[in-house]
C-alpha cells in the first residue's frame, strides 16, 4: 500500500509518511477507516471465533469506505474510489 510501517506501534501511527497515492486532506481519514477495520477483524476473531481472511477483510474495507463516502463532499468522494480501487487491489 505504500506505507512504511517498521518499528511502528499505535501510538506512533500518527508518524507514518503519508503515500503518494493519499492526499493530505484524507489521510488521516485513511487511517482511521484502515485501524477501525483492523479493530473490527480482530473483534470478530476474538468474540466470534471467525478466521481472519486478507481477502474478506480488504473487501470489508472497501465496503467501509463506501459508507464513509457519504460524509465527505462531493467533490472529496472521488478519493474514496481510489480507495476502493485499493482495497481491490490488495
């Protein structure tokens, strides 16, 4: 995805270089919609006993951000299709 994340813990997620690929006025966006659906995956293994899937959680997250598009402008939404051409991708 473009993220160096070594040496990276919650606390320090703030401090990630932004991508190329993610405008500044949206990453800090990004980011929330990527740890929310990582907090949401592990819930799901915790208390349901469902087996984390790469494929069904990059399409969680694109189903995610779908939702999200309604609270940015019109004119912001054509990064969320970036983003789900992303998530598609992975």
């Amino acid at each position: 995805m473009g993220f160096d994340t070594t040496n990276t813990t919650m606390r320090r997620l703030w401090t990630v270089a932004r991508p190329a690929t993610v405008p500044v006025r949206q990453f800090s966006a990004f980011l929330l919609l990527i740890t929310w659906m990582l907090w949401k995956e592990r819930n799901a293994h915790v208390f349901r006993q469902i087996i984390p899937s790469h494929t069904q959680f990059w399409l969680s997250c694109r189903e995610e951000a779908r939702l999200w598009s309604a609270r940015f402008r019109q004119e912001e939404r054509v990064v969320i299709e970036a983003w789900c051409s992303l998530f598609s991708s992975m």
